[in-house]
C-alpha cells in the first residue's frame, strides 16, 4: 500500500516569533482530521504531529530563507521523509543539499564539512555546515552484533551499514546504504563553488571537488506597503511597495 501524502485543505499557514534565540512557532488549519501532519522545512522533513488533533510546530530554526511546506500522511509513515512529493516546495533555488553514503567503519571523530565561496570565488575554510560521519548512536553493524534476524532484510538489529538501510543499491556490492544529507540555505545570489571535506582528529583531511551552485535567493520582504489610491467604480486599490 502506497504512502498518504495530501497537501491539499491545508490552509491558513502561520508563523510566529518567538523571543531569540528560541525560534518561531508554526501553526496551520487542515481539514485532513484522520491524518497526522509533517512539517518540511527547505525541501526536508524537520518534524512530525504526535496526534491527529495537532495543529502546531516549534520550528528552532536559523538563517535566511526558510520555505516551511505543511503535509498530511498516514500514521505508519508520519516519521518517514517525502520530500520527494513536494516539487517545487521541496526544491527552493538558494539551499544548496547533496548526499554521500555513510562509511561504515568511519572514526567517532570524523566529519563532512560543507566548505562554499559565497559567489566569492574564493572558498572560504570556515565550515557552512556539518555533519558527524559515524556519530556515537550509531551502530557500526548489524552481523552478529546482538537481537538475530531482528533487522530489515533479516539481518540483526538495525545498525547494518549496507543492508535495509534505503537507497537500494548505492552501498557497495549492490546492497542499500544510508545516505548522508547536508544543505546549506545561502543569500547571495549568483554562481557559488561548494566542496565537501572529511575531516577527522586521526586520519587528517580530504577534499572532494568543487560543485557549481546556481542560487536564486527569494525577493526580501518588503519594508513598507503603502495604500496611494482607490477608484471606488472600478474597486481598484494601488498601493507602493518600498
């Protein structure tokens, strides 16, 4: 049976600031009453409801540029990401996101680093984001490591790097692997350069290439909306935008 995502009868989408640095309150109507309800932020799935009746989200998020989507899906699939039925909400022109496969036998110090030039030409070394290769949750294994035939795939426990982890066929041998997502919302327009780098206490660094980014930030808020005219026969309102 195929997953629910409706993002239809979903209305009413406000955001409301809190006090810094405790970030913004998101509420929204739905009439989808036997659904729970994720939120997507950027193109990702940053939370989910606890009950159908919820009707709110604490969004801690920071930087320019955040597109929140609102989604209704079926109870089984509420934690799951699917982002991928967005289309144009899951895709805004100025977050940079790409993925790489988890190493399975990466150090608990290691990271993947996001380094970007901000349409500079010069790529800065002070990390945009980052990411924990192999954080201390995570188990390495999933052959012999304890509950047998517990796991997907038959496998034990949940922690095989490269078998029922998703993203079928992208680990070696042919076996799934989990991916590693990293994203970076920039707001200066233009053509960015983007290299990921592993860095590690132990084995040092390592550069990958350097990726292209087109970034087509969204228009800043307008300052001020002033109302300038209004023909009462024609209904017709003219305002100024500052």
């Amino acid at each position: 049976m195929s997953a629910t995502f409706i993002t239809d009868n979903i209305h009413n989408l406000r955001v409301i600031a809190l006090a810094p640095p405790r970030g913004w309150i998101v509420r929204f109507d739905s009439s989808n009453d036997t659904l729970h309800h994720q939120m997507y932020v950027n193109g990702e799935l940053a939370d989910f409801t606890d009950s159908i009746a919820q009707r709110r989200f604490h969004l801690d998020a920071e930087g320019f540029g955040q597109l929140v989507a609102i989604a209704a899906v079926d109870a089984a699939h509420r934690m799951v990401d699917m982002s991928d039925r967005l289309g144009d909400a899951g895709r805004p022109g100025w977050v940079y996101r790409t993925t790489v496969v988890r190493p399975a036998l990466a150090d608990r110090s290691a990271r993947l680093e996001l380094l970007g030039d901000r349409a500079t030409g010069l790529i800065g070394q002070e990390p945009l984001a980052s990411r924990k290769l192999s954080p201390a949750w995570l188990r390495r294994w999933g052959f012999g490591y304890q509950s047998f035939a517990l796991g997907q795939l038959g496998y034990d426990g949940h922690g095989s790097p490269g078998a029922g982890r998703g993203s079928f066929g992208a680990g070696g041998f042919g076996f799934g692997a989990e991916l590693l997502r990293i994203a970076y919302p920039a707001n200066e327009p233009g053509t960015h350069q983007m290299r990921l780098r592993a860095a590690s206490t132990i084995s040092g660094q390592a550069d990958g290439q350097i990726e292209q980014f087109d970034c087509t930030p969204p228009p800043a808020a307008p300052a001020s909306i002033t109302a300038t005219a209004y023909d009462s026969q024609t209904e017709t309102l003219t305002v100024q935008i500052q």
